[in-house]
C-alpha cells in the first residue's frame, strides 16, 4: 500500500516479498505436425492453412483436419468351392497406398503417449506431397514459442535429397531457436539395414547441427486397418476353378455374401505402414511426463504396431550406433522375445560428440535454458548491480536445487551437481556494465544414460 494515500487513522498491512522470483519450466514435449490434410477450417469455419493450431487429442484433429482419404487401388481374390466353401481369399494394392498418412500418424502418435502437440497444415490430401509445401509448413512454425519437436511424417514420400534438406531445414531452425528437436525418419528401407545407414549417412544434405535431431530405423508395421471405398475395389470371385464374376466389391454385397465378407476379411490384413516418427514423439512426450526430460526415451515398448520393416540384430546395431566417418548414429527399433518391440537407442545425430551424444542431455539442456531465459527476462532494464544478481543467482539455484533432488544432475551434493556465476569480476567487467550487459554463467552436470551395462564374471577359487 502507498503510505501516501493513507488518510484515514487505522491500522494498515504492507506485504513485503523476500522470496527471490521463480523459473517456471517450459514444456518438453510440444511436437509440430507438419503434412497435409483433408480439411483445414477452425470451429468457425476460418481457414487454418499454414497455421500452426494447437490440439489435444484425435477427436479435435478430427473436428479440423478432417480423417484420412479412403484407399480406392485395392483388389481382391476370391476362391470358392462348392464342398469347403471360400478357399481363400486375398486382397493387395494394385498401386501403392496413398502417401498423405499424417492422420494414421497422429492416431499413433496419441497411442504411444502424446499429448498436446500443434498441426501445420500445408495443403489438402488431394495434392500430392512437394517439398515446397512441406517447406512452408517449417517455416510458419518459427514463429512460435511453444513447440519444441518437428516432426514430418510424410517427408518419406519426398525423394531422399529432398526429405533429408528438408530435415536440414529443421534442424537449422532448431539451433537458431535453440529451444526445439528434431525427429528424423530414415528414409529409405533397402534391402539390408547396412544399405540403409550407408544410403543414410552418404545424403549430402545433412550437414550440420546434428545434436539438435535424432534419427530412427526402421519403418513400423501398425495395427492399423486402411480405410477404403467399397465402390472402388476391384473383387474376382473364382468358384470350383472358373471365374463367376469381377466387379466392384459393393455389387456383391446381395449376391454373394460369402464372398463379399470374406474380400472384406482380407482387406484388414492390409496394416498400414508408419514411420516411426510419430510413435517416437510420444514416447518422448510419455517419459518426459512419467519421469521427466532427462530419462533417455528408450527401452520403451512401442504401441499399436505389430512388426517392423526390417529387424535390427546386435551386429548391425553395433554399426548404427557408432558412424567414425560421418557421426550420424541411428536409433534402431527392435523386437526382443518376451519383451516385445522396443525403442533401443538414445543418441542424437552427432555421435562423436562427448558433450551432445544423448537425446536426454540435449534436450535437458534446452529445457534449462529457455526456461532461465524465460525466467530472467524479467530483469531486463533493472539495475545492474550487485542486489539484481544476487535475486537472479538465487532464483537459478533453487531451480536446478530442484532439479537435481528430481536426479536430473549428477553429484552428491548440489554444488557438485551445477554452479551459477553473475556478478562483477565473475562474469562481467566494468566496461559489460557500462555497455548494459548482464552475464549470467551457468554449469551443470546432466545425468547421462547407461547405455552399456558391463558385467564382469570370473572363477573364485575355493578356499579350504
């Protein structure tokens, strides 16, 4: 209360704080969809093209961008005998599946985890996947503050040049930002998966700022059905071994009813086939909330999938973790007996790096910093002087006092864990403080995972 508006006699309560300010920790685990969609209105009806729009589950993605276009290149085969039956029945695609899959994605994305993320919507499912949309929808995620992670599903439809500039992209906008990640899907499953790192690793486009993405092999087979449009699929029924009839799948839903459902039963062995990007980021999303940023997002197991593309072994892992030429490591997804498919790797790109070899490091990382960043703007034009750094050490040091009793930081005890220098002599001169600048220094000691469990046997002889 302003003592000079006091006027009437009474009793008067003044609040003084002597509490140092806070740091409020920004979220982890935003991720930015970016694909295309088959719809992109607001509640309104206003368009949300190349407009980053925040939701919080599949049904609200449903409510703007619309679902997924039913497949229409499927055909089936039909055996029947007049004694057993329908003999067999089995359906393919006649082209390949439709590329826009980010409503697929999305599905797993939550199934895995995810929480609230944003949709870039770059054009509608009945254009075909360029770069250049894919680009633009990079590009108006700049200009805002809260996601941290990209992720682009359908970059695998783009050819492997443009997919991996495109991931380039990302991941330079990470490092200019520096409070954002990058999840890489390799883009081409050969035949080996040591043909796949080496096609990988030769893509000239990725060139740079690899602690700020991680890559992941190989492509997910989900428990997800294909969507498909009756009227366009093509059915052959063959009975006793003569051809009865070909027509659309729907003409014969009257007439030949063993036949129709048994098309339709070999249409759901159809899965559909993901990248693992979009389980990734909910995995990254799950851990961050069960047990916080700086828990590696591995030997997780991977939901609603089935099998993968291609199976890792120890060998060929050895090789994707480890790159002497290049440093791009790859986190592998494997499938262990009794154990299921799991997540089994946690570096980023840059591989050879000491200090950004882990996911969890690096993202621990951004996490301080932009949450102190955030914190510390506060005193943007105080003075600068020795109460104002005192407020801003204080206000550092019970945040990372608080992180380190979580066991974000490594250390018996707190000044082992961090330290946080600002002050005249320390980290500024006399001439900072008449240019106006403030210097704060902050050390840490994140956690970093056990990636190599080493256990030594040896014989101990008998003692008499």
């Amino acid at each position: 209360m302003n003592e000079s508006a006091i006027a009437t006699p009474g009793v008067y309560v003044n609040e003084i704080s002597v509490l140092p300010p806070s740091v409020a920790q920004v979220a982890t685990a935003i991720p930015a969809f970016i694909g295309y969609t088959q719809d992109a209105k607001d509640a309104d009806g206003n368009p949300l093209k190349l407009k980053p729009t925040k939701i919080y589950n599949l049904k609200e993605y449903e409510q703007y961008f619309g679902t997924v276009d039913l497949e229409t290149k499927i055909e089936v085969a039909v055996i029947l005998s007049s004694t057993t039956g329908v003999s067999s029945a089995i359906a393919k695609f006649t082209a390949d599946p439709n590329q826009h899959n980010l409503y697929y994605s999305m599905r797993l994305y939550f199934d895995n985890g995810g929480g609230p993320c944003y949709i870039v919507s770059v054009e509608k499912t009945t254009t075909a996947v360029a770069f250049g949309d894919l680009e633009k929808g990079v590009k108006a995620v700049e200009a805002f503050d809260e996601p941290t992670l990209f992720v682009v599903p359908e970059g695998k439809y783009l050819s492997p040049s443009d997919h991996y500039k495109l991931m380039q992209e990302a991941m330079d906008q990470c490092f200019n930002l520096g409070d954002r990640f990058t999840i890489l899907d390799v883009h081409e499953q050969l035949a080996t998966t040591d043909l796949s790192m080496t096609a990988f690793r030769a893509a000239p486009e990725l060139a740079g700022h690899f602690n700020y993405g991680a890559a992941y092999y190989p492509d997910l087979k989900t428990l997800y059905e294909y969507d498909y449009d009756e009227t366009k699929v093509d059915l052959k029924i063959t009975k006793d071994g003569a051809p009865v009839a070909t027509a659309k799948l729907d003409t014969f839903k009257a007439t030949e009813g063993a036949a129709y459902n048994a098309a339709k039963d070999a249409i759901r062995k159809l899965k559909v086939v993901l990248p693992p990007s979009p389980a990734i980021a909910g995995i990254y999303a799950s851990v961050d909330a069960d047990r916080g940023v700086w828990k590696a997002p591995a030997n997780v197991g991977v939901r609603s999938i089935y099998d993968l593309v291609d199976n890792v072994t120890d060998a060929e892992q050895a090789t994707m973790n480890i790159d002497t030429t290049a440093g791009k490591s790859v986190n592998a997804i494997r499938a262990f007996n009794g154990k299921g498919i799991l997540v089994w790797g946690a570096r980023t790109l840059d591989g050879n790096s000491a200090e950004w070899k882990y996911i969890p490091v690096r993202r621990f990382f951004i996490m301080v910093e932009e949450s102190a960043k955030k914190a510390t703007a506060q005193f943007v034009f105080e003075p600068n002087d020795a109460n104002t750094w005192t407020k801003i050490r204080a206000m550092i040091e019970n945040y990372l006092t608080l992180l380190w009793r979580e066991g974000a930081l490594a250390g018996a005890k707190p000044e082992h864990a961090f330290f946080v220098k600002c002050g005249l002599g320390q980290t500024m001169t006399a001439q900072d403080i008449l240019d106006g600048k403030l210097i704060v220094e902050i050390g840490m000691a994140a956690v970093r995972p056990a990636e190599f469990i080493i256990l030594r046997f040896m014989h101990k002889l008998q003692e008499s």
